[in-house]
C-alpha cells in the first residue's frame, strides 16, 4: 500500500536542481518585456499620459494605455441565475469585475495606467519610469481608523456582486434571552489588519498568440479558470485558449482567481503581434493583486453557570473596493464550532478606494477563529474554568447552525491527544519566567468548512510495459498533490511509484478545478481514484475477469485473493490497444448529501514575552487534528506545519497598512512588511492527526488539510500571551507596542 | 535603471578623481545602490566600481593599540575576524545582527555607513511627498505613520532614523572613519558621522562629493562591550531600537561606560548624560543604571505614534550594558 | 578611468566560460543569468534583496545575485543551481532537501539549497539555532523551515541535538 506511506515528493528532483519551471521561466522568439505603470493616486482621473520620454528609451517598443486597449468583455459568473441580482454580477474565477485600461477612471492606487514593452527588461523598467502621468484628483474614499465605532459606522449591508456566497445575516433561536439567561458574558472587538499573500512568486504570465489562437504560461491556481475568464475579456472562444502553469511558486488564494493583469498580457501580445511576457514587480503584486481584507468582528458570548454557551453573537465588517463587495465570512466559524441554542450573526462590508480582497489561505475560518477563539478564552477565564474543558463542554456533537450530523468528526479525539502530546493538563498553572521571558501557554480550536468544486476530471494511461501516466488539468502549488495522486493510482495498480508519471497544469488535460479550498485530495484525487479504477476495470475485461473481482499487485491483474496473475503485459499482447485510457471523475453530489462536513483540530502554543522589550517569540507548538484519512503524512506534516507558522506570521507580525493620508499600502516590498523567517520558528512543532476515514466526504476518506492548520493559531498565541501576562491583546498583529 | 556609464577603479588616484565628478557615484558591494537605482533615489550617470581596488580589505592591528579595518571589507568578514570577535563584541554582534548571511557577503563595511533611511515613504516604489527624495515636498511621516520613526533629534522637515546596526557599535567605540578626497583626506569621529536634518534634512552625512571612505579605526580593545536589536522578527529585519554598550569595568563596578541608541535618530546616538553618571555605578544595581539612563531621555520627543519607542530605548539601554558586563575581558 | 555604456563581459557560469559582449551595465547578475543565459533555476522574488531567492556562489561564496551588476562579475566565477549536482548526482543538501520534504512549491528552494550548501561550508551547522539563524536570508512562504534545517543538519552530518 501506498496510501499512508511517507512517499518522498517525486518533484523533488526538478525542484532541488532548478529544473521546475514557473511562469516567469519560459521564453517564445521575439519576447518583449512588459512593464506595467501604475496609479499613484487611489482615486481620479487620469487626464494624460506622456509617452514620449519612454519611448526615447533604447530598447522601449511602444507604450500602450487605454486607448489602445481593445474593449474587454463581460465575464458572466457560473452562478448567475437569470432574474437575480447575480445576472448582473460576475464573480470567481475572475477576481474582480472592474477592468483598468478601459478608461481614464482611477478606482485604487496602484491600478495599471500603462503597459511599456522593451526588448529588455532593463528597456521597459527604465521606460516606465519615464511615463509622465497627469492627473484629476477626486476625493478617495478613505479605510475607515481601525477602531470597532469608526468601522462600524463606515459599514454597509453587502449587494450581490459576485462574492456574496452565503446570506449576509444568519439567526437561530432567541438570541435576547440567551443574553438575558446568562451567568457569563464577554463582549469584545477583535480586529486584524490587511494581509497579503506574498507568494515567493511574484505572478508572471507568458502571453503568445498563433493564428488567433492564444498561448499562456501562467503562474495560477487554476488554469481553466484562467482560460474562461481570458476567452470572455478577449471575445475569444475558450477552446483557442491554452493555459500552461506547471509549477506555481506558491499561490495561498492569491493566484486562485483571475486577475486583470493575465487580461493585459494577452491583449498587449494581440496587439504587438509579439510574445509578451508581464512578470510582476513585488511592489505590483500589492496593488494588482488581491489581499486579505481589514476586520472587525464584535463577538458576544454568553454562557450559564456551567460554562454552556446560550446565545452567540457576532457582527463582521471587512474593507472591500468600490467595485465589488467582497465579503470574508467570518461568521462560518460561529455557524461550525460550538453547539448553542441561538445566534446572531451578520457581515458587513466597508468600501474604499482600495485594491479588490480576495481569499487568503484559510480564509474564512481563519479570522472567524482569531475572533472566536479568543472569546472563549476569555469566557473561560471569565468562568474559571480550564478553556480546553469549556471547549468539550461546548462540543457540537451535529452542525450548529443546521443541526445536520456530520460526516465525520473526532475532535474530541484531537483534543485529548493534543493536550498529551503538549501536556496541557500538567501545564504550570503560576506565572513562569525563562530570564527575561514570561513563558505562556494558550490553545484554540482549528477548524476548516470543506469545499468540494464540482466535477474533476483526471484521466489514467496505463501502457501496456507497465507504466502510468496520469493527467489532469489541476495545478502543483506545492501541495503534494504531485506526490498524493501517484499514492493513490499505484495502489489500485499494484505498480511502484517510480512506474506512475503524472501530467497537470495545462487545459490540455481533463479539466480539474481550481487548487484552493483544500479541495484537491478529496475531488481531484477522487478523480485519479475512479480513472485508475476504471483502467483496472478496462484491463480486467481484456484479461476476462470480472472487474469487481480483481487485484493488481506486482504489475499482475488477477482474481482477488488468488495468486500470480498475468503481467499487464501478457494481458494487453493478446489485444492490439498500446494503452488503455482510464477516466473518472468525482460528482460532490454523489457524496455525503444531507451531511455538515469539516475539518478539526486543536492548537496548543508555548510562546515566551520579553514585557521589557515587547518580543514574542514562539518556543513550541502541538497542532492535533480530525481530517479524515492522511494520504501522505510526510507532506501532510509539511502541510501543517506551513499552516501553523501561517498563523504565527499573522500572530505575530504580518500586516499591510493602509497609508491614511496617501490612500495607499505604505509598504510594498518585503523589507516594509515582515513575514516569518527561519530564525522565527522552533523545531519542536509537534504535528498529530486522529486516525480517521471520512468515507462520505470522498471515496479517498480524506479532506482537505491546506488551510486547517492556519486557522486557531492567531487565538492560540493571544491566549498564551494573556498567559503569560495578563494582558488580553484584541488587535492583530501582536507587535512589541501592544507588550510594553 | 536610468542608464549610465561604468568602469572599474584600479588605483586610489584615479578613483577619487574620477570621483569629484558631479553625478558619479561609487559602487563597493551595491547592496544599496543597486536599489536606490531601481527606485530612482539617486540616478547617477557613472559608476566607479571600487570593489577591486587593493588594500582595503584588511584588517590591520595599529601599533597603539586598536584596529585598522578596510571600508572594503564585507560585512561577515569584519564580524568574524579572530581580533574583531574577541576585541570589539559589540561590533562583531552589531554586525552579524544586519542584514542577512548573503547580503553581509556582499556589503562592505565603508558601504553600511552610507546607507540612508529605511523610512518607508522614502523607499516606496512611486515617489511620496518626503524631503529626503525631492527637498520641500513635505515630511508624509510627520503625521502619517511614524510608529517606528525618530524619537531624538528630528525635526518637521524629517522624522526619519538611520537604520545601520555597525554604525551604532561604531559610535559606542569612538571610532574614526578615515577618508581620502582629491582635496585631501580626513578623520572623521562615527559619531559626528551621519547629519541630524536640522541643516539639510536631504544630507546623510558629512562625506563630500567623490570623498571616498579608505578605513575605520577602532581605539583600544573593548573586551566587554555588547550589542541589542530589538525587532519584531528574529532575523533579516532592521531594528525597532538597537543599543551598544561598551564598558570598562573594575569588579562588578562601572569605570567608564559608552552607550550609543541606533534607529532612535538619523545618526546613531550616544547617551553622555548617561554614561557620565553611570561611572561608579555597580552592575547589579538595576536602580542606579535606570535612573543613569533616564538622564539621556530629557531630550527625547516621541511622534504621534512612537511613545512606545522611549521606553523600549531605555530597557534597551539597560539590557545592553548587562549584556556587556555579562562579556569576559 | 575609462566609462562605457555597452561592455564586454567574460565570466565562468557552472565551469562554462562566457564572454558577452555588448552588455548593458544595468544588468544585474539575476537578469543575465535568467533572461541570457536562460539560467532560470535561479528566481527572482522581490529584486531587492530583500528574500535570497537569487541565491548564488560567487567565487565560492553565497550572495544575492539581484544586487551585483553583472558587469562587475568580470572574470569572476558564479555557480547556480544547475551548476550544484556532479552530472545526476546530485550535491548532499539537495538529496537532504528530497529526504527531508525542505519545499512544497519549490520557488524559493534553488535559493535556499545554494544558501544551505555554502552554509555547511562556512561551518555554521554547530546547532539548529545557529543553522536557523544563517538560513534566515532566506524566505519560504510556504514555510517549510523546519524541514529544512532538518535538511541541513542531515547534510552536515550532525544528528540531532
Ligand atoms: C534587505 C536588506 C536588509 C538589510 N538589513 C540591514 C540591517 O539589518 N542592518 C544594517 O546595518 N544594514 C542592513 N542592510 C543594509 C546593508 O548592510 C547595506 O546595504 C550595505 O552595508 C551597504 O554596503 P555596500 O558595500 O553594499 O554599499 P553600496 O551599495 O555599494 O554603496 C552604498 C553607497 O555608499 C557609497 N560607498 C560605498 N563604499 C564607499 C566608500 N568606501 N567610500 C565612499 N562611498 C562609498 C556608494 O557610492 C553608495 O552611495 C540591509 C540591506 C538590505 C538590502
Ligand atoms: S521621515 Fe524623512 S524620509 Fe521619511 S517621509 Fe519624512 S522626510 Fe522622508
Ligand atoms: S530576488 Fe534577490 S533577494 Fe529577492
Ligand atoms: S517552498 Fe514555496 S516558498 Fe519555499
């Protein structure tokens, strides 16, 4: 068996050598450099664009602005529902539904004005920086301060315009009397800052057209989403559109939808009649790209004697563009976690003249726990009851907000191992010191909604000399899923992995959905599960046995239990096939309907406190989770691990400030924004995972676990800081001013 | 880039020669200016690379007592010389604090005391209102964000804070940084080195055109002297407050002490008040080393968002000299 | 002193001579060796120093290739990744990296197996503290830093501590 084995990455080898390519790494004959120039102003208009200093630069082609753009067309969401407001929407795959370049209209700072092309890089980057730009300003709306009175003023009920996936408001039960029943209450406002992905890859694409046919190499997370988005702006049919992205260097949701700048460079190509390569400067990636949003959510608790929750309250606001009402669903935390007879939850958008949000891994959850979590600290101490004890008081045995059971759920399992593994119940109770460090302990629950997108498609090649090539139109973010679906497909085949070559990233390939939302293992690898077993079903006919009944072991097919067999070989000489082509696909809606499904876990977080110094720093983590079966725990581990320092980067340091006055981010680079390093992080990062098959969310009995490890981690570190000091820290991130 | 010319120096002559040209600039590990050229900071028309000129990238013993050290020596190779790390700790660990293992290979000492602000309206990729970039388009940190800003020594034209970690060692140790110039050379001590900008808030430092940076020197051995960054992240981050302390010690009492703050002002700065009467103090006596070091803070002006800054300084202070003392002689 | 605008540039890459002629000063090394030599193992994250993913040795020793103008680099020797391995064999850190799962997506790893390479010969591998210090010019937004200094200590052949 494969599955659960620690299987080395075979993308090792290209990965450790240099050999994977990513976006920016492809050339085409005759390659121009695109540059992009940029808005300095959030709002306005732009009244002219002086091209000619640029286009003195050796080495600079031509310069092209909004006039010499075609006019893009309309990207009709895949929910649009005729007589809905979400006719008018459009919606993911495309980021956003605001286009630059199509006029002189300034919505953001940071917004593409102008496209300069040189035939070096140096041409273009010395040309774009002698475009002249002048201006009409407008008065920008500005982020609201971060404080819950001036935010929550600023908020409005979001309208439909495409990232309105659930109702704004949810209630259940008589929330004023749970209020009013209460023995315990905590009321408070929790708030974090913008953050961006900051991907070690800043996006590139590759554009190229032949014959009107057009050619993408594009760092993405969704290459199909990439083809239909571009086919709409472009007015071309999809099937002359072709993505490419076979290793993308990091995506956490900031390549998952499409953004305007893949629509420029394919339109700049068209118009050159040149290949035009646009890969984004790190500064573009702040302002071209999405984020996530600035929050602020004001929980209410309430709770009787015994530490039972009896109402759940819970208002949400995030910044979002003047364009979209991007709403982050925080609230799904409150819906999913804990049992409670009512809640009140809403979200609320702000809007400014900012660059559009988008998902950022573990989204969501992610925030919705930082909130959450840190309440029921709070309610627990309150309480004086042991927060881990007030958490299994509280435990949801069916889904909160619907009352449906779950698909499978061990948490109280992930609980208690978790708090062995960290020995939280033998945790020193009395203040500790390490010299000048206050030591603290905190913990959180993790916990992750399940998306399953719909349909992906994988096919599986079985050669009759025993090897495997499996292809499907999904994407390597890095993942494992280029380890995981050979796992899975060597098991139905009976076949070592070094026999299994996989092929992806290319719409070329059977078409496989996005890779985000923790979904690619569950859908994608469903997918490679049935296409192997029906290449087994296909071989076994040829064989004439009955495809129910048999086993691949040793590149041998043969009846379940009997020895031998024939090679695969053997069986296909008798026939004229060369390769038997498997398909298979995975229908979500085939699988656990009428079932709440999620993923779980428990963070449990040492952290030391210089109080003199303000430091925080990270001395060791136990992170112990339900997600169903583990394919690989070796990139399981690293999985958890990534998600975990994830949320020590958004505990501790990470932040995009909004510039008040400039109506900018202030920093754009990653000296000005601070994201972990290695030094940061301890080795002692304990990962754990519930044995567990979750047979209703996936035939593979997993789910996803990309994001899970991510969410809690924010709350677990307040809560230890709290600790340790006694100071409850409310504001994200918890940097030495908010110690001292 | 704006485009320019380049050559490569190969005598001291010629560099500084060529130097006194208006609009050249010289080039030793570029981990710097290669950025200010992409940010259009400074658009010199031709680069003298110095990087090969001979002989300054030494470090020599002075006959006296003290260190001679090449300004083109990389930073790792200075804090990691045998007679730096058992003689000047606080510039050895100043160093190995900045920056990152692969930028250090690069970046010449002479080159770190150079570098100008890492304010972050002056480093944005669009040029903002600052007058560090363009004199009289205004100070955007004045009253936007300033949290991590000038607490010494600022005015409403600048507000900003020179980041170099070696410079703050450097100003605790009295050294001198050594110049050659077609007009003849000079000694400049570090701590009169980097300018405050009361006079010319878009000026750095004292160094005219083509004046080229030959060594520093470093006085007497400062065995027990120590260096503190306080920063948000571990590593390969400027800091929030850093603090060098270089002691002379009798038993556990102070003889004679040197403080220098960096990133609390646009030159590293020192703390005389405070030295003077930490002379005769003993090192355990937490007490008298605060009240000490609180006499250098009557100076210090917090921005609308930075008071936390005074008094991280001063903790910084205080741990620096005990991390000193903690250093054998 | 002699200026010039266009320059001839010989340098070795990988035990490869090249000579360039013509070459524009503002080239960085990154760019010459991605966008000329078609080098591209060798990524480019920020630009600015600011994440090691340019990582390379030059004469021996690790540096950002995004801050050296390649015109400086005359008669210099650079290796990059592609250079690291002895034909399939491949160098110890980077079977370490296979062995210690040290990447998920991969960019940022050409730079952090260059850095960890000349790390082990610069002799910083007495302790997993020191390691994670001097890797620390490195950033992994996957974060896959714990196994990577995993990688390291395993490719300095220490046990663990
Ligand atoms: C991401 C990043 C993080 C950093 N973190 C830190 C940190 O934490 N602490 C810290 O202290 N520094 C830090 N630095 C700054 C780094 O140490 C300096 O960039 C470096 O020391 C500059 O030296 P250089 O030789 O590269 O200078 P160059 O870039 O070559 O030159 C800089 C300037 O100095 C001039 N110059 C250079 N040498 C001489 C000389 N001998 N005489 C006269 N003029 C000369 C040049 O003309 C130029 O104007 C960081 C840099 C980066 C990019
Ligand atoms: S503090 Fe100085 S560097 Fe920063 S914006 Fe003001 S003038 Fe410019
Ligand atoms: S690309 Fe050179 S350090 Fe980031
Ligand atoms: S492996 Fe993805 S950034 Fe390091």
């Amino acid at each position: 068996m494969m599955i659960s084995q620690p299987v080395a990455r075979p993308d090792g080898g290209v990965k450790v050598t240099g050999r994977a390519r990513y976006a920016a790494d492809y050339f085409a004959p005759d390659l121009l450099y695109a540059v992009l120039v940029t808005a300095p102003v959030p709002a306005g208009r732009v009244t002219s664009i002086m091209v000619d200093d640029a286009l003195a630069e050796k080495g600079v082609v031509r310069v092209l602005t909004h006039e010499d753009m075609p006019k893009f067309g309309r990207f009709a969401s895949p929910r649009a529902e005729p007589d809905t407001q979400m006719q008018q929407a459009e919606g993911p795959p495309a980021a956003q539904s605001f286009m630059p370049m199509q006029g002189d209209e300034i919505r953001h700072e940071g917004q593409p004005l102008a496209i300069v092309l040189g035939e070096t890089l140096e041409a273009a980057e010395a040309g774009a920086r002698h475009v002249a730009l002048r201006f009409e300003f407008a008065e920008p709306e500005l982020p609201a301060p971060p404080e819950w009175t001036a935010i929550d003023k600023a908020a409005v009920v979001p309208r439909e315009s495409g990232f309105l996936f659930l109702e704004p408001t949810f209630t259940k039960g008589d929330v004023d009397r749970g209020l009013s029943d209460a023995a315990a209450m905590v009321e408070a406002v929790y708030l974090q800052p913008s953050r961006h992905h900051n991907a070690m890859e800043p996006s590139a694409t590759l554009a190229e057209w032949n014959d009107g046919e057009l050619t993408l190499h594009d760092a993405t997370q969704h290459v199909y989403g990439v083809r239909q988005v571009l086919a709409a702006r472009l007015n071309v049919p999809a099937g002359k559109v072709r993505v490419i992205s076979r290793h993308t260097g990091g995506g956490f949701g900031g390549k998952g939808w499409i953004w305007p700048h893949q629509v420029l460079a394919a339109a700049a190509a068209r118009i050159m009649q040149r290949p035009v390569r646009l890969a984004l400067s790190r500064a573009n990636a702040y302002s071209c790209l999405g984020y996530q949003p600035r929050m602020a959510q004001k929980i209410v608790l309430a709770a009787d004697r015994s530490g039972k929750l009896t109402a759940v309250q819970q208002d949400v606001v995030n910044l979002t563009t003047v364009s979209d009402d991007f709403v982050e669903f925080a609230t799904e935390a409150s819906k999913g976690l804990y049992a409670t007879p009512a809640m009140r939850l809403s979200q609320r958008v702000e809007r400014a003249n900012v660059a559009m949000p988008t998902a950022l891994r573990a989204p969501v959850e992610g925030p919705g726990t930082w909130a959450l979590e840190s309440a029921i600290d709070e309610l627990a101490h309150r309480l004086g009851i042991d927060p881990l004890d007030l958490r299994l008081i509280n435990h949801a045995d069916t889904d909160p907000a619907t009352g449906q059971p779950w698909s499978s759920k061990k948490l109280r399992e992930a609980y208690e191992e978790g708090a062995r593994l960290f020995g939280w119940r033998e945790r020193p109770r009395k203040p500790q010191r390490d010299g000048d460090w206050l030591i603290g302990y905190g913990m959180a629950t993790c916990s992750m909604g399940c998306f399953r997108h719909p349909t992906p498609a994988a096919e599986v090649r079985l050669h009759r000399d025993g090897r495997v090539l499996i292809r499907t139109g999904t994407q390597d973010i890095g993942t494992g899923t280029l380890t995981i679906f050979p796992q899975i497909a060597a098991d139905v085949l009976g076949l070592p992995m070094e026999k299994i070559e996989l092929e992806m990233g290319d719409t070329e390939l059977p078409e496989a959905g996005p890779t985000y939302g923790s979904s690619s293992t569950m859908g994608v690898g469903a997918a490679v599960l049935a296409a192997a077993e029906d290449a087994r079903s296909q071989l076994a006919r040829l064989a004439n046995l009955l495809p129910d009944e048999v086993e691949m072991h040793d590149g041998h097919i043969r009846r379940r239990g009997a020895a031998g067999g024939q090679t695969i070989a053997d069986v296909m000489s008798h026939t004229d096939i060369g390769e038997i082509i498997g398909s298979g696909s995975f229908d979500p809606a085939q699988h656990g309907n009428g079932l709440a499904m999620r993923t779980f876990g428990a963070i449990f977080m040492e952290v030391g406190v210089d109080p003199g110094l303000g430091l925080l720093r990270l001395r060791r983590a136990v992170g112990s989770y339900s997600a169903g079966r583990i394919v690989n725990p070796r990139t399981a581990r690293s999985q958890m691990t990534g998600g975990i320092i994830w949320g020590w980067g958004m505990a501790a340091m990470e932040q995009s400030r909004h510039e008040p006055v400039l109506g900018r981010f202030l920093s754009k680079n990653l000296s000005g924004v601070a994201i972990p390093v290695n030094a940061d992080i301890p080795g002692d990062i304990i990962i754990h995972f519930v044995d567990e098959v979750d047979e209703h969310a996936s035939p593979i009995g997993g789910k996803g676990i990309g994001e899970l490890g991510a969410t809690g981690v924010a709350a677990a570190v307040a809560n230890a800081v709290f600790d340790a000091t006694g100071k409850r820290i409310r504001e994200l991130p918890i940097t030495p001013e908010k110690l001292l | 880039m704006t485009p320019f010319v380049y050559a490569r120096a190969d005598s001291l002559g010629d560099t500084i020669a060529a130097g006194a040209a208006p609009d050249s600039a010289f080039l030793a590990g570029g981990t710097e200016l290669l950025n200010w050229l992409r940010l259009g900071i400074t658009e010199p028309t031709r680069i003298i690379d110095i990087s090969r000129l001979d002989g300054l990238d030494q470090v020599e013993a002075l006959p006296g007592g003290g260190l001679t050290i090449g300004a083109l020596m990389h930073l790792n190779d200075v804090a990691l010389h045998a007679l730096v790390v058992r003689d000047y700790p606080v510039l050895s660990q100043a160093i190995l604090n900045a920056a990152s293992p692969q930028l250090r290979n690069l970046a010449t000492i002479g080159g770190n005391l150079l570098q100008k602000t890492r304010c972050a309206y002056f480093r944005a990729e669009e040029q903002l209102p600052c007058n560090k970039r363009q004199l009289g388009s205004g100070c955007s940190a004045l009253h936007g964000i300033n949290d991590n800003h000038a607490i010494f020594g600022w005015t409403e034209d600048c507000v900003a804070t020179q980041p170099s970690d070696p410079a703050v060692a450097l100003a605790a140790l009295d050294a001198v940084i050594v110049t050659a110039h077609r007009s003849g050379g000079r000694r400049i001590p570090a701590a009169e080195f980097h300018l405050l900008p009361d006079t010319r808030p878009e000026a750095d430092n004292v160094l005219q055109q083509g004046e080229l940076i030959t060594a520093i020197e470093l006085p007497a051995p400062a065995p027990r002297s120590a260096y503190l960054k306080v920063r948000e992240r571990e590593s390969y981050e400027y800091a929030i407050v850093s603090a060098a302390a270089v002691l002379e010690m009798d038993g556990q009492t102070i003889r004679r002490a040197a403080l220098a703050l960096g990133s609390v002002a646009l030159r590293p700065w020192r703390l005389s008040a405070a030295e003077e009467q930490l002379a005769g103090a003993e090192i355990g006596d937490r007490e008298a080393l605060s009240t000490a070091i609180e006499q250098s803070f009557a100076q210090a002006r917090p921005l609308s968002q930075n008071a936390y800054k005074i008094e991280l300084a001063k903790t910084a202070a205080l741990r620096a000299i005990e991390k000193a003392a903690r250093m054998s002689s | 002193m002699n200026f010039h605008d266009r320059h001839l540039l010989r340098l070795r890459v990988n035990g490869e001579d090249h000579s360039l002629s013509d070459l524009d000063p503002r080239v960085t090394l990154l760019d010459l060796l991605r966008e000329r030599l078609h080098l591209t193992g060798t990524k480019k994250g920020c630009n600015f120093g600011e994440c090691g993913a340019c990582t390379v040795h030059l004469d021996g020793r690790r540096v950002n290739a995004c801050m050296i103008l390649a015109v400086s680099c005359e008669g210099r020797e650079v290796t990059t990744i592609e250079g690291l391995a002895d034909g399939d064999a491949l160098h110890p850190v980077q079977q370490a990296f296979i062995d210690h799962d040290g990447f998920q997506c991969g960019f940022c790893t050409p730079g952090q197996v260059m850095s960890a390479a000349a790390l082990i010969e610069e002799g910083h591998t007495g302790s997993d503290a020191e390691i994670r210090e001097w890797m620390s010019g490195n950033l992994c937004r996957c974060s896959a830093y714990p196994q990577i200094v995993e990688a390291v200590r395993a490719a300095a052949g220490r046990a663990s501590q």
